[in-house]
C-alpha cells in the first residue's frame, strides 16, 4: 500500500470507533491526559497492523481489546516504577471539575453544585476499589458492555465478571453509605 492508501484505510477503519474507544479510554485511565496518551498510543499501536485490522470483521472489540492490554501493561510498567502522582482533584479545573454538566442541572447552579459533590465522591469511591473491580463497574454501568463483551475485552470468565461486578458494587454501597452519599 502507498502512503495515502494507507492513511485511507486506517480512516475508514479506525474513524468510526473514536468516540466509543476514547470513553473507554477516559474510563481506565480516569484523567483527561492519561486518557489521550493512551487514545494516542493505541492509534500508533494499531496503524502498524492495519493488515491485521483489515482482515478482523468486527474491528470495534478488537481495538478496545488492543486498548484494555495497552493499558494494562502500562499499570503494570506504574506499579514496578512506583511514581509519585498528583492528586488531580487539588488541580481546581482538572480532573472531574472540568467536566461540563449537561441536562437539567446546567441550569440551575445549587443543582449543578450538588451533582458536582455527588459525582466527586463517586470518582473517590471510585479510587478505593481495586483495578480490576473499577474496570469492569465502568465497563458495564458506565459504559454498558455486556458481561460477555467484557468477558472478550478482559480475557476473564464471564463468572470472575459478574463476581468482581458484585463485590465492586457492595464496596460502592459500603463507601458511599459511609460518607453520607446515600442513607
């Protein structure tokens, strides 16, 4: 394939899985930077099999699959390096402040506020959990994959799914009943 051809077909096959690919990015990597460097790495990773990608009838699993390994390896890489990190919500406009609140509490700023602190302490509820049970309450009730996609996406039993889901939405409870988010 000459250049141009190969910029067009990795167009035509990537293109249309960027929105899902990078929520799902947002989603393991939980920070807008980490979440684009990862988004980033995947399309460099993928455009050097584009002859592997062309032969794969459903390319959208693949990639998330592809995305899911790149971000584990990049865990295991932090956990062996053991930076230190910045907490992202002491940066006032980063991290789950900047996002911009959509529907009925755009409007009213008392309501906005109080979906800010709701979902600030779902983000810290979030952090507690372990990796593996915060992957799989995002993939499934944030995202909504299926346990059989998230079986495909993880390499893990459908059976361990539905445990970790389980176990990670009675930590939930317990963290959020623990500091007063729900009664």
């Amino acid at each position: 394939m000459q250049w141009s051809e190969t910029n067009l077909a990795f167009e035509r096959l990537v293109r249309p899985h960027f929105d899902r690919l990078y929520r799902l990015a947002w989603r393991l990597a939980g920070s807008k930077a980490e979440a684009e460097d990862l988004f980033q790495e995947l399309l460099i990773k993928v455009y050097g099999k584009l002859d592997d990608l062309a032969r794969i009838e459903q390319p959208g699993p693949w990639l998330c699959r592809v995305m899911y390994n790149l971000f584990i390896d990049e865990q295991r890489r932090f956990t062996r390096h053991r930076l230190q990190t910045v907490d992202e919500s002491r940066l006032g406009s980063e991290g789950i402040a900047g996002i911009e609140a959509t529907g009925p509490a755009a409007h009213d700023p008392a309501a906005s506020q109080q979906q800010l602190e709701i979902a600030e302490r779902l983000e810290k509820a979030l952090a507690k959990l372990s990796v593996e049970h915060r992957i799989v309450v995002l993939l499934h009730d944030t995202e909504g994959y299926k346990l059989e996609e998230i079986q495909e996406l993880t390499g893990t039993p459908v059976g361990t799914v539905k445990s970790r889901l389980h176990r990670a939405r009675a930590r939930l409870r317990e963290i959020l009943t623990a500091d007063g988010t729900f009664s």
